[in-house]
C-alpha cells in the first residue's frame, strides 16, 4: 500500500467561494502546492454531494461549478502541480461509496455532530434526503479513492473525517490493509478556523447575506467592511471596546501581517498595540475598519485582476477540468481495483478462482 503524502480537499459549489474559504482551507492550499512536500494534490468542485440538498435546483450547482474554478485558479492553484476535477464524472466514487454504505450504521449516522448541524441548518429533521444524510461516507470516498493521507479542512469537518477514519479501519479489518487512513491538517492560525459573517454570525454563509466574496470588486469590499457589526456598547470613540467576538478583530488576526502597520497604520507597532488601545477606549470603530479595508484591498486585488483574464477564456477552464477529471479517474479505478479484489467480487480478474470453480464442476473420471 502507498505512503506516498498525498492531499484531498474540495468545496460544494453553493456559488462563488468567500474570504472563509480563503483563510479556512484556500490560502494553505496554495501554500502546500508551492512548498512541493506532497507527492500530489487532488482538488475536487464536489457537486455531487451540493445535489444532495439541490436535488431540485441542478441548474444553480451547474452554473457554480465554473464559480469555483474560477476561484481556485484566481487564488493560485495551479493544474499543472494539482488535479482539479468535478466530483460527479468520476463513477468509481458512487461504487465507493455504495461498498462502504455496508460499513456504517445509521445511528452512527444520526450521531455525527457535523451531520446534525447541517440537518437543523436546512430544516430537514423531518423529511431527510438519503443522499444528504449519507454524505459522510461519501466523503469517505473521495478521500480514500485517492489514497489521501492528509485532508486540510475546518474544524468543523473533524467529526466526518474521523468518520471517514472508521471506515477505513473497519475496511481494513476485514478485507485486509487496502485502504489509506487520512489525517485532519487544521488552519495554523486559530483565527481561520471559522470565520464570522459581516454580521458577528458565527459562520459565514451566502444564505445569511453576510460574506465577502474573493470575487466582490473593491467598492463591494470597502463597504461591507464600512457596514461590519463590532462591539455594540462601543458607541462613543471614548468608550473601551471588546476586542473578542468583534469579527473586525477576528479579520485582523486571520489577514493582519506586521508590514501592514508601516503601510496603513505606522501609529501602532503591532495588532496587539491596536487591540490594547480598542480595549482602554480612544480609538474609534472608523479607523480600525479603515485599516482592515487596506489590508483586504491588499489581499483580494491580485485575486480579482487573476480572475478577470481567466474569466476571458471559459472554454479553457472546462478543458482543463475534463483534464483533471481524466486523470483523477485513473487514480479512483485503481483504487476501486483494490477494494474489488479485497472484496473477492473481481470475479474476472481471478484467474485462480476460474480454475477452482472448474475444478469443482468437472466431470469426475
């Protein structure tokens, strides 16, 4: 069985990918495909599972797929050093996924706390999709099909991949060692684990209204930072200000680097001076969301202006993700190989098998 370090991750697409996406998982993932530690690198657009809660709506999944691509290569992953492909033309994930289903038990289901919150989040308690409910073992496929032995994502994806965890060690408990065990890798900043939404919402969310698209063009971004909820009782410059649970805070901490003080604000040494100064009161709610504003121009402009002269040549994107999709489905058949012959259902590939059957039926003399 490989060792060989290799990534997966992915986003539904649920529209055009936001500043949580980017500090969240989009950001280390340029990082990891640049520093060269992995051997490879498979990024999937996972609209299949997006169909699971749009099983009405398919043309809205559709028109986001090209969305994300857009996004994925504006922030820099690169085709030639990762494999970008769409989830739904690679079948080797559906035969996955229906082997593993016999794997996993529907209270251990129903005790996922991933699996809960997402169901209270789309008021499905009473009327489930199956499709839905059963998407952790899906992702269990995707991660295994590719031999991940690293899966950079959220916190709140933690429960899914432990899930994914105990599939594969209940796989190979009784098929024998095929499948790869993965490893959670977590944003290094405590602040990117889960980004607020503009309105102190505990998760940014496009059905809340409250994000900032990579994709918002610099008027958008200015005011939506302007229009950014704070601390409520700092109502006056004077006042001290609460710096935790204040989402500007949590923007600085996620984006804020120490070049950025001599660039937009050289009347503070470090953000810990800043914090102390909203802390002690004196410092007002417009100067800080002035500063964070430079910091996010910063930040998404060469994003947008990447995404603008990739946006000119669509017909390229879709070739390259049929590209990717190509050789992402070399890498799923061999691992669906695998756990057919483990399996013992790889009846025409058994040779042995052919000859003790015929064996078995032959005439006696």
């Amino acid at each position: 069985m490989t060792k060989e370090k290799i990534i997966l991750t992915g986003d539904r697409p649920t529209g055009r990918l936001h500043i949580g996406h980017y500090v969240g998982s989009l950001r280390r993932r340029v990082e990891l495909q640049d520093a060269g530690d992995y051997k490879k690198m498979f990024v999937f657009i996972a609209d299949a599972q997006a169909l699971t809660d749009n099983m009405d709506t398919p043309e809205k999944v559709r028109q986001n797929v090209i969305e994300v691509a857009l996004d994925y290569l504006a922030c820099g992953l690169d085709p030639a050093r990762c494999t970008l492909f769409i989830q739904s033309q690679i079948p080797e994930l559906c035969e996955l996924t229906f082997y593993y289903m016999d794997l996993v038990t529907v209270s251990r289901l129903q005790r996922n706390p991933t699996v809960k919150t997402e169901i209270q989040m789309r008021n499905f308690e009473a009327s489930i999709p199956v499709g839905f409910f059963t998407y952790p073992i899906s992702q269990a496929a995707d991660i295994t099909a590719f031999r991940a032995t690293t899966v950079p994502v959220g916190e709140d994806q933690e429960p899914m991949l432990e899930q994914a965890r105990e599939i594969v060690r209940r796989f190979n408990h009784i098929y024998g060692e095929t499948l790869v065990e993965p490893e959670i890798l977590l944003p290094d900043n405590a602040a990117c684990l889960r980004l607020p939404g503009t309105d102190g919402k505990a998760k940014m969310s496009k059905s809340l209204g409250n994000c900032i698209y990579l994709s918002d063009d610099a008027d958008t971004v200015a005011q939506k930072i302007k229009t950014m909820y704070t601390d409520p009782n700092h109502l006056r410059v004077q006042d001290p200000g609460q710096v935790e649970g204040n989402p500007v805070f949590t923007y600085l901490d996620a984006f804020c680097r120490p070049e950025h003080f001599g660039r937009y604000l050289p009347d503070y040494p470090s953000l810990e001076e800043l914090k102390a100064h909203y802390r002690r009161g004196g410092l007002g709610d417009v100067k800080v969301k002035k500063f964070l504003t430079a910091i996010m121009q910063e930040t998404l402009e060469p994003i947008r202006t990447r995404r603008k002269e990739y946006e000119k040549d669509i017909p390229a994107i879709y070739d390259m993700l049929r590209k990717g999709c190509e050789d992402a489905r070399q890498a799923a058949a061999q691992t669906l190989d695998d756990v057919r012959r483990a399996m013992k259902i790889n009846y025409f590939d058994d040779e042995e098998l052919i000859r003790e059957q015929a064996a078995r039926f032959a005439p006696s003399a």
